[in-house]
C-alpha cells in the first residue's frame, strides 16, 4: 500500500478515536459545569490531547504529500480546494484554542477539580474551540466516511454533523454557565 493511502487510512481510525475521546471529555464536563454527574477524569483528557497531536502531525504530513501531488499535477479543484484550507485552517484554529484551553485548565495533580479562573476572555477561547472543531467536522465528515468505507457516505456524514452539532451546543451552554457562574462568585 502506498504510503498516503496508508497515513490516510490510519488517521481516519484515530479521527474515529479521537471524536469519541472528545465526545466522552467533552460533553462529561459540560454536565461538570452544570453540576451534573461526575467529572469524567484527566486520563480520558490526556489520552484525547496525545491522539489529537499525533492526528494534527499525520495532517501536517498528508498536506505536504497533497500538495507537492498537487504541484506535480497542475490541476487545480476550486471546490475540493476550499473543502481543504478549511479542514486545514480549522485544524490550526483548533491547535492554538487547544493550547490556551490546555493552560487554562492545567492543574497540579493533587489540586481540586475546576479551580481555574473563568472570565469572558476564557470564555472567548472555548468557544473559538468549540466552533473551529464544528466547522473541521463539518467540512471533514464526508472524506472521512469515504476513507471508511461506510455504506451510504453522504447520509451517514449528515447524521454526524447533526449528532456533533447537538453535543457542541451542549458544550457551547457549558461554557458559558461556567462564565456566568464565575461572574457571580
Ligand atoms: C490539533 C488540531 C488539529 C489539526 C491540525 C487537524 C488537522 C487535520 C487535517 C490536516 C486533516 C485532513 C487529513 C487528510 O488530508 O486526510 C484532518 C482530518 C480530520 N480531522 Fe482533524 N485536526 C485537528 C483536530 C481535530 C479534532 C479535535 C477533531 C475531532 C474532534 C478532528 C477530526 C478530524 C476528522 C474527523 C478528519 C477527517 C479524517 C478523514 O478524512 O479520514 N480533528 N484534520
Ligand atoms: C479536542 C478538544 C480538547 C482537548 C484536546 C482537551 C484537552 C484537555 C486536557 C489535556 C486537559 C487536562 C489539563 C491538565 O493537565 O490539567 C483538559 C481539561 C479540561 N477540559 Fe478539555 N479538551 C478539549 C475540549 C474540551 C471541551 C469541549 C470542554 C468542555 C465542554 C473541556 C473541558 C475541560 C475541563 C472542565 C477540564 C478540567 C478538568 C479537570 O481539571 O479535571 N475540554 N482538557
């Protein structure tokens, strides 16, 4: 198997991976802010940030390999061109939301659970995340069925567009509860 066929096929398993991670951390501790349930743990957290590195490096590799095809070709696809720099300029949205979101929260080990101060500019940053993670799976969705395999790529894309949006906008009122419930402390 060729060498892009291969990073393409090992990414979409960890994008699979890695929306799971997400949706368990994610919509775990929106329930957080709500005060609802348990916190879903810093393990399930620092798995999901390792396996989001190692995908954003494979991306950085797949683009590379993408683009230099690309050059070699001479052709260029207006509508596959602006479905890529989204994912990618999404992808680089995320990172820096990642690495502010990753500071805010970082506690030491033995520190109680959601201590972090939570004003509008944290806020800002979360749902820059939230949002730039909408329009990547939004734009990714489709390609990711295809590399699959999935029967019926189009409609199973659109049934995880909706179910993502749902949860995003659970985590989105998380945020902001969390805001509010910081503004008045
Ligand atoms: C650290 C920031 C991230 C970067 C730089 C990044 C970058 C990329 C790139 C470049 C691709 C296209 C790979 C290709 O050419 O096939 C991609 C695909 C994808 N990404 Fe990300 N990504 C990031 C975070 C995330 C997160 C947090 C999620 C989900 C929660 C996610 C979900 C996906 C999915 C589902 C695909 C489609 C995979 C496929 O087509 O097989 N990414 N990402
Ligand atoms: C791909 C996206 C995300 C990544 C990679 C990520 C990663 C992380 C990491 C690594 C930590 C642990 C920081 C430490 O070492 O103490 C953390 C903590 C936390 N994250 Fe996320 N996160 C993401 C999205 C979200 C979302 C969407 C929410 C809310 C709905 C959220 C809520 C929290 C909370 C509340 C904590 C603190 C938990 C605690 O201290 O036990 N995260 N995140």
């Amino acid at each position: 198997m060729k060498l892009e066929a291969l990073l393409r096929q090992v990414n979409a398993v960890l994008s699979v991976l890695m929306l799971a991670l997400f949706l368990l951390h994610g919509v775990g501790n929106a329930f957080q802010f709500l005060d609802v349930g348990m916190p879903p743990g810093r393990g399930l957290a620092h798995a999901l940030l390792a396996v989001c590195v190692v995908h954003a490096l494979i991306g950085v590799w797949l683009t590379v390999l993408t683009l230099r095809a690309q050059r070699r070709a001479g052709a260029g696809y207006p509508r596959q061109n602006l479905r890529f720099w989204a994912v990618r300029a999404s992808g680089l949205a995320i990172a820096a939301a990642i690495a502010c979101h990753v500071l805010i929260f970082f506690r030491p080990a033995s520190a109680p659970v959601r201590l972090a101060y939570f004003g509008p500019a944290q806020l800002a940053v979360s749902i820059l995340l939230v949002a730039s993670i909408a329009v990547h799976v939004l734009a990714s969705a489709h390609p990711l069925m295809l590399s699959l395999g999935v029967r019926g790529p189009r409609a199973r894309a659109a049934d995880l567009v909706l179910v993502l949006a749902v949860l995003l906008a659970l985590m989105a009122v998380g945020f902001v509860v969390y805001c509010v419930r910081w503004s008045v402390v």
